[in-house]
C-alpha cells in the first residue's frame, strides 16, 4: 500500500505543498508520524518556532475512518464533555445502532491562554467508511440545528486526496481569521501555526492525556487496523442514486442482450458509439450531468471529444462548445457549489456501464468486477435448494418472486442487508451472499466469483481452433502440435494461445520453441563465447565489435535472437532460472543488464577521479559485454526495462547505427492482458523521460510502447499468450504492429473447475480460523487479503507451539509468511534461524487500554502478549527490512522449491503479493484456507 503525506510551506503568505512524501509501507509511514509526534512532546519544542505541518492525504479509492470536522464554533471547554455526549447520542440514533465510544478520538485546537477552542476533529478508528457514506452521515447530523457541534460539521471534507491536518501539527496560515472576525475576534492568520490539535480524553478524567500511542490510530486516511464497516444510506440519497445510475437498475431486462465487457481503456469511444442519441436531449439533462462529475473523476485525456459529441446531438441551441467545456472546468471536489462539487466513486466502470445498459437496448455492459442480478441469483438458490428440498415448490420462477418482492419492499431501507427467508427453513443474506439452513454452507458471490474466474471470457467466433485439452494420453494435442510445428518452420508467423492457469502453455509451446532454437550449432557456439567472457577481471582482451576479428562475431550476429517480455521480475528470473539449464540458450535478462550498467557508471566515476590504464581497459571490456547483452542475446525483460534492448546494428558501409530488421526472430509476449494494463498513464510503473528517434525528450511509457511495438515489427515470429486473451486490446495491438492473419487457438480445460475441489464455507471469520488452528497434522496454506491478517495468524500459528508457560510443545512446525514487505519464516527446531520482521513487534501490552472489551479483541490481545513473551524468552530479535526483503526475493525466484523442498513448511501464509507467471504444481499441501471479505 503506498501512503501519501506533506509539510505546509509558507511562501509569499501563499501555503504551498507541491512536493509529497510518498511512503511505500506501513513500517515506515509509523517511523514518520511517530517522529512527528514525538517532536511536539520533546521539552525543547517552541510552539512559535517549528516545522510541525505535517498532513496526511486520503489515498484510498473508497474507504477512510469515520471521522467528522467541526470548525467555525465556540465552545469552552467546561461544555465540551456534555456536547460530545450529545453528538455521539444523536450518531447512534441517526446510524441507527449504538458506535463503539472506546474508538472515538478527539483533537481539539488549542488557543494559547484561551479557555476556548473553534476547531474539533473527532475520530472513530474502529469504523472505516466509505467517502459517500461519511458525507451523507454529516449531511443528516446538519440537519439537527439544536445540537451544537452537529450543526458547524463541515461536508466538503470527505473525498480522495483530500489534505488533513495531523493532530500535534498545525496549519502554517490560515485565511480565515481575518475574514470571520465575528467568530476568531482578535487572531491574525499568521496565529495559525502556533495553534496546534491535540488531545481531548473523553474517556478520562485527565483530558489532557493522550488517547493513543499507536499513531495508525489517528491516521484518517490509514483504515488497515478498522474493524467493521459501517454503512449509511438515506431514502433521499437512494433515490438520488437511481436517478444518476449510480446503482444498477435490475428492472432492466437483459435476457436477450449480448453481453459486452466493457472496455475500460477507451471509455470516451464506448460512449459514443453506444449510448442512444436521445441520452444528450435537454429531457435527460440532470443524468447527462451525473455522467460528467463522473468522468471529469476519471481525467480522460479525450474529454473534450465528448463534450463536442454532446453538443452535436442536443436538442438545444444554447447548449455550446464553450458552455459545455466551462460547466465541465468547473467541476471540482472542493467547489463552493454544489451543482459544481465531484465525488469519488470506487465502482467508476459499473456506474458508466449502467448509463449504457439504460440508453441502449442491444447489448449487456458488464465489468469484470462481479455483478449479480435477480436472474442469476434465482437459478443458483433454486438449484441448491432443489437438492433437498421439494423440487416443485422451490423452482426458478418461485425463487425469482420470492426475491423480487423482497427487492420490492425492502429496496430503499436500511435493512436490505439483513437475513430474509427463502423457505421457512432457509435463509439468504443479501450482503453477505450465504445461504442458510442446507445441509452445508453456501456462498454465492465466492462460487460465482471463484468459478467464473476461470470460465472464459472470449467469445469462441474469435479463434481459429478450439480444443477441449492440451495433452491427450500424456502427449501435446495433435492439432495443436501441427499449429506449433507450422511457427517453429516459419509458416505461421503470429500465433495466439488461450490456455488457462497450470495447463502447461510454458512447459509444452514456449519450451518446444525454444528448444529447437537450442539446439542450433551457433547457441551452443555462443555459449562458449560467454563463458569465456564471463569473468571480466581474468579477461584483458579489448573487444570492438566493429572489428570483424572477435572471436564468435558472425555467430553472434546471426544468433535467432528470442526476446521474452514478461510483466514482472520474479518471473522473469524464474524464466531464466529455467532456461540457464539448457546448452545453447545464450540468455540475458533485463536485471543482469541494469547491473552492468551500474558496474559501468561505478568504473567512470572512478575513471573520472583517477585516469588508468587498467581502468580504460575494464571500462572497454564492460562495455563489449554490454553490446553483446542488449544487441546480440537472447532476453528476458518486463516492460519497463525493454529499453535495454537494442534493435540497431553497426554498418560498415555507412559506418553508422541503423535499425536491423533481422535482429529478432521471435518475441514471446506472456501474460498479454496484464502486459498491456501495465502501459497504464495514470500508473507510477514507468517513471522518467527518454529521448526518442528525433533526440526529444518523451515520457518513458512513451518511449516503451513505441519501442514494443518497434520490435514487434521486425520480428519475424511472434507468440502470445495468457488465460485469457482481451480481443479489444489484441485487436488493437496487432493493427499498431501492422500484423495480420493470427493463428489464434484456444484451448477449454482447466484444472481448476475440472478437477474436483470441495469447497467449505465459513460465514465467520473466527469459524475459519478455529478449524485452522484445530488441523494440527496437515499441510496448510493460507492465503489472505488482509495483511494484518495474515500477521494475527503467522504469530497465532507461532503462540500454538507452545503452552501457557512458553515451553515449546510442537516441535515439528515450520510457519512461513509472505506478503508485501517481505518473507517471515518460523522453524520450532531451530528457533534462533527464525526471520522475524519489526511489523511483529510492534504490539504492547498498553494497546489493550485503546480496544473494545470483546472476547475477540480480548483474545488477540492475550495473543499479542503471548507472542512477545515469547520472543522475550527465546530472545528472538527482529530481522532488518533488507534482509526480510531479499529473503522475499530468493522465495519468489525459487517458488516450489523453497516451500517443498529448502523450507518444507507445514503452515504456509501469503497475501495477494503472489503475482500472475508464479507457479506452484506440486501436490503439497493437503488443504488451502482462504479469508476473504464479503
């Protein structure tokens, strides 16, 4: 997760914050706020003379804490007790439900000598919220004029990338002193920095106690440690929804539609093409209007040629060009107005294809985030139900009315998400998706979800050939075989293969391929060669290679140069890995590259500072290898280092570099579809400028994409693969490569739906984990959405090693952790070999005072503390982030192995860091827990 913060400047009187700090993990964003705080409480701090600006953006799509600013009041602080009461009174009855109050925290500003403050920021860490939902809570408290913090709430606060103030900070200027004099009096607006938030203790009767340690606590915009979700909607917000589309109107008949996915790279075009004429009329003006807040959220680079469209298709003769593009200037998050004032929306893509489905009638426009709808969720509880119940009485149509009148009644209250019942017996939860009271647990939204996962989003009208398997009687299919042997002689040039995870598209195309190109006289020639000039410092020959004399020159040169891009670096490595074991592969990737590179600029500085001979010398040799890395070899490379490889060739004749059209001969595209979402221009993937053909500096995706498709052009063979193959970006691809006439083959089996894997639901987080925790003699992996959560279950799996006075009494376990910030690994054998990182130990025993008195939080308090007496015992230690990191590095690498064979775990916990190409085929572990979030 990348966390987003800054420091108020004052430049001219103008407040400036142009330069963020982006902080990459959590680790380090406490580092940061911690010393913040810290330097507020240090004896030496001025409050008239400091840099304590410190503010926190919203970064996530969604979600933030529930929290509520007020400001523009007076109030002393003897009332202050009794107003809070009140407000968190009148919260629960507007919610509807009783908040956690040990949750909430309260920062007021502190006047110097005041006995006053006009300013509050109240904070409940144990809710995360969505933007819309915080905002129309606030909008509802306004409405309640007798209580008198609810009516100074501010509303324009709640959205992305919006800036917050951190208590123990203050703002560097402000421009409302002066201009509110009725309500500031005397301050001046340069008062502001030395009016700083802090403490309020509702909870004691010390308020000038600090509420919190733990910082995460305090952080708005941090929502990893929330514990529940609260949700809040209105009648009057609902309604508003459905009349902008923000929600799918099910009343939409879709049974004779064409599905269409939408295609969320060219959003401007669909909407062109598809929404009906009539959608820009003066009669669908206020829809027209929530569809623009919408895009102008989006930053589409073509906006302006859907603004011109609308005006083409009006009915109005005021409605301009120029009227159009200065309503759409306008647009703002923090705009005064309402009319002008936009909104984030997570789900951006099913809100536009709602606008679609509901201004055209020929086509179903869906994402590939899950929607469900009436019809689906009929045939699903029909066909459960039919397994033990009365198949008469409970079929498709008395399902279908049994859920339409309760969409019916219950459409626009608060108690959507509540159980409902199907039968007397049987009970479905709307929000949740389980279906209650069979003989097993069931899940909707996860078997639809898990399974469609792996259904195929193509339509078969696009492929060429269509088999139902890869291997038939343990050899490649043999229409399949006549396809592959047809581009291995050439015959085929551009071939497509739709095959889904774990069927073996690498081990039986890319291999077969690559084989043949192997066992070629001149690879296993090269192969020499670069051994020969593997270890530089034994080598003193200086290599030219505009010196026809180099040994293996002409080899080298007529290498049939294989280019495989892949979209990451653990498994371009893996692929390396794999392919260094094979005599004649002559491979390089982008990262030995990068370091040769490196190696280069550490040889010139050196150079630069001490002219030698031997210097001159190394730097020659080094820069040879480097030639014959990125203009001879074969190469593996991920797209943002594609640069590396050099498409350009020496000629003799016109002693210049020019393109060589027969550098290439065959480019492995892996992983097409995530290939192409990287070359994303609101993404942080390609950082930095290049300079093009005509020495102008561009943007590096620029530059990449052009030379992709640069060298897409001269290859003679190209291969594409992936599970799933996206005709929208495919098409586009091949007319920008100017390649015609694909092959493209599909193939229909998959392990995953074929095979039968039983499914076990839990409806409950703790129900899961009990019986994880029950499973003592298998092999488990554990995979997590939540890091914390894979966190509380690698020490919990730790605390179940030993008893109550941490003698260890399972010696056989071996637990390891993989997530984003890098590889934790415990051996009960050899427990000082553990690699513990300090996210471990950040817990405290003081942490018990700030949660709810629950048996669950009680129970992950107890084993918090249990895990540090642990470690205080065994004297365990915390690993640097380094080592923790590189240890992430050699496990990815080396997958299977290292779980199978160099680690042998018997507890194995990952979170999504796992990344597409990683493949595990072994038939290791004996049962695979899954939480998930519904």
């Amino acid at each position: 997760m990348i966390y987003k913060l800054n420091v108020w400047k004052k430049e001219h009187n103008i407040i400036k914050y142009k330069n963020p700090i982006i902080v990459n993990n959590r680790e380090q964003l406490i580092k940061l706020v911690k010393e913040n705080k810290d330097k507020y409480f240090d004896s030496s701090f001025n409050i008239h003379n400091h840099h304590n600006n410190l503010l926190e953006y919203c970064i996530d799509e969604k979600y933030i804490k529930l929290w509520f600013d007020i400001d523009m009041i007076k109030i002393e602080f003897n009332d202050l007790q009794n107003a809070l009461t009140e407000f968190f009174d009148l919260i629960d009855k507007v919610v509807g439900k009783k908040l956690n109050r040990n949750s909430y925290y309260i920062y007021y500003k502190k006047l110097p000598n005041k006995s006053y403050t006009h300013s509050l920021r109240i904070i409940n860490w144990y809710y995360k919220i969505s933007y819309d939902d915080n905002e129309a809570l606030t909008n509802e408290l306004l409405e309640h004029k007798n209580n008198i913090l609810s009516k100074n709430l501010d509303v324009k606060v709640y959205h992305k990338e919006r800036q917050i103030i951190l208590p123990y900070n203050s703002k560097i200027l402000t421009d409302k002193y002066e201009k509110h004099k009725n309500i500031f009096f005397d301050l001046k607006n340069n008062d502001s920095n030395s009016h700083f938030f802090v403490d309020y203790n509702y909870k004691d009767k010390n308020k000038s106690k600090i509420q919190t340690i733990n910082v995460l606590n305090y952080l708005i915009s941090y929502i990893g440690n929330c514990k529940e979700q609260l949700i809040f909607t209105t009648e009057k917000n609902e309604i508003e929804k459905k009349e902008l589309f923000l929600t799918d109107d099910k009343d939409v008949d879709y049974s004779k539609r064409q599905k269409k996915l939408f295609d969320n790279d060219n959003i401007i075009d669909v909407l062109i093409n598809h929404l009906d004429n009539k959608f820009y009329t003066a009669k669908y003006g206020k829809k027209w209007i929530g569809l623009l807040k919408l895009l102008k959220t989006l930053r589409l680079k073509d906006i302006q040629k859907f603004l011109i469209y609308s005006v083409e298709n009006t009915d109005k003769l005021d409605y301009t060009i120029d009227r159009n593009k200065e309503f759409y200037e306008k647009l703002d998050y923090n705009a005064n107005n309402n009319n002008f004032r936009i909104k984030n929306y997570g789900n951006s893509n099913n809100i536009i294809c709602n606008y679609l489905n509901n201004f055209q009638e020929k086509y179903e426009f869906y994402t590939q985030e899950y929607l469900c709808n009436i019809n689906d969720l009929s045939l699903w509880i029909s066909g459960k139900i039919q397994k033990t119940e009365n198949k008469e009485l409970y079929n498709y149509d008395n399902i279908y009315i049994v859920l339409n009148e309760y969409k019916q009644k219950y459409l626009n209250e608060k108690c959507i998400y509540e159980n409902f019942k199907i039968t007397d017996t049987i009970e479905y939860n709307y929000k949740t998706g389980y279906l209650y009271g069979l003989n097993e647990l069931y899940n909707y939204y996860v078997e639809n979800q898990y399974y469609n996962m792996f259904l195929s989003n193509d339509n078969d009208n696009n492929f060429d050939i269509i088999e139902d398997e890869l291997i038939i009687n343990n050899t490649l299919n043999e229409n399949i075989l006549n396809e592959v042997n047809k581009f291995i002689n050439y015959e085929n040039r551009l071939l497509v293969l739709a095959m889904k995870w774990g069927t073996g598209k690498t081990y039986h195309i890319t291999k077969r391929l690559l084989k043949k190109i192997f066992e070629c006289d001149n690879n296993k020639n090269i192969n020499d060669y670069l051994n020969h000039i593997k270890n530089i410092d034994d080598d003193k020959c200086y290599l030219n290679f505009n010196d026809v004399d180099i040994p293996y020159y002409e080899e080298i040169r007529n290498l049939k140069r294989q280019i495989i891009i892949s979209p990451n670096n653990s498994l371009n490595i893996k692929e390396q890995q794999e392919l260094k074991q094979e005599d004649g592969n002559c491979f390089t990737n982008h990262i030995d590259i990068n370091k040769l590179k490196e190696d280069i600029n550490k040889i010139n500085d050196k150079l630069y500072k001490n002219p030698s001979q031997q210097l001159e010398d190394k730097l020659k040799i080094l820069n040879c290898k480097k030639q014959v890395m990125c203009r001879y070899l074969n190469n593996i490379t991920s797209l943002q280092s594609i640069d590396n490889i050099s498409i350009t060739d020496y000629n003799s004749n016109t002693k210049t570099y020019e393109i060589n059209k027969n550098s290439i001969d065959t480019t492995y595209l892996d992983e097409f579809n995530t290939l192409m979402n990287n070359f994303n221009l609101n993404g942080n993937t390609f950082k930095g400028k290049k300079n093009n053909e005509d020495n102008i500096k561009i943007q590096k995706i620029e530059y990449n994409i052009n030379h992709l498709i640069n060298i897409c052009k001269i290859s003679k063979r190209i291969i594409i693969l992936d599970a799933d193959i996206n005709f929208v970006k495919l098409n586009w691809f091949l007319n920008k490569i100017g390649k015609e006439n694909a092959k493209k083959i599909k193939v229909n089996y998959n392990k995953f739906t074929a095979e039968n894997y039983k499914l076990n639901f839990y409806d409950t987080e703790d129900g899961l984990e009990q019986q994880l925790l029950l499973k003592q003699n298998i092999k488990k992996e554990i995979c997590c959405v939540s890091k914390n959560k894979a966190i509380d279950i690698f020490k919990s799996l730790i605390c179940e090693c030993f008893d109550n006075k941490y003698n260890l009494i399972k010696s056989d376990k071996v637990i390891g952790l993989l997530d984003g910030d890098g590889f934790n690994y415990f051996d009960a054998k050899n427990i000082e070999q553990s690699i513990l990182s300090k996210k471990l130990f950040e817990y405290t025993e003081d942490d018990k005072n700030e949660i709810t008195q629950s048996n669950k939080e009680l129970i992950k308090c107890e084993m918090d503390c249990k895990f540090l007496n642990i470690v205080k015992k065994y004297n365990l230690k915390w690993c640097n982030d380094n080592i923790t990191e590189t240890k992430k590095e050699e496990l990815l690498y080396n997958y299977e192995k290292c779980i199978t064979e160099i680690y042998k775990f018997t507890d194995f916990i990952r979170t999504p860091t796992i990344k597409c190409g990683i493949s595990f085929n072994s038939c290791y572990f004996d049962e695979v827990f899954i939480f998930i979030y519904i």
